[in-house]
C-alpha cells in the first residue's frame, strides 16, 4: 500500500468516528514521498518533522474532557490514547503529549530492531 493511501485510509477511518487530525509527525523520507500530496491529505493539521511517522488526533469525550490519540502509522496498528480535562492547562497537554510521542519512538525503535 502507498503511504499516501495508507494515511488517507487511516484519517478517514478516524473521521468516521468522529475524531479530527491535529498534528502530523513525519519523517523526511515520508515528507519527500508525500511531496505534493501533504497539504490535501492534512488539510488545517500542523505538519512536523520527527523521527517517526504518527497522526494525532482529537475528539470530546465524556462529560467536559477531550481524548486525544497517538497513531503510529504502519503495520501492526498501535496507538497511544489520553483524555484531558477542559480546565486543565495547555502547557500541561503539552507536556504530556510530548511524553506520549516519547513512548511511541520507543515503541517503533524497538519494533525496528526485533525485526
């Protein structure tokens, strides 16, 4: 499967679900093979580089508080997930979601090397 079809599959089937694209975590090699193809496939979600290739995404959840979730884009699927209360700070999202984006490298780089 082409890997733009493999992130247009993966947020439609998000989206079906209710949740939105936010962020974009992409390896250079991804961006370059992407090439035109980012800015429809993204639309509004920020694009960054990084060392691996994920999806977040956003939704409400129960009562007040927002899920957002961590995909790491390949086989086998594996996501990270974390719901937030509205009054909770935005510094503090922040730093949690970077926590999420630390365990999902880890994740991938041991992944990788089992393989």
């Amino acid at each position: 499967m082409s890997v733009s079809r493999l992130f247009s599959e993966t947020i439609a089937m998000y989206r079906k679900h209710g949740w939105q694209l936010k962020r974009a975590l992409l390896r250079q090699e991804t961006r370059a093979r992407l090439s035109g193809e980012a800015a429809e496939l993204f639309n509004d979600a920020s694009q960054m580089d990084a060392d691996i290739d994920a999806l977040w995404f956003a939704r409400a959840s129960h009562g007040t508080r927002e899920a957002w979730e961590l995909r790491l884009m390949g086989e086998p699927p594996y996501a990270l997930f974390e719901t937030f209360e509205q009054d909770e700070a935005e510094e503090d999202r922040e730093d949690m979601r970077r926590e999420m984006e630390a365990r999902l490298r880890d994740y991938a780089a041991g992944r990788a090397q089992s393989s």
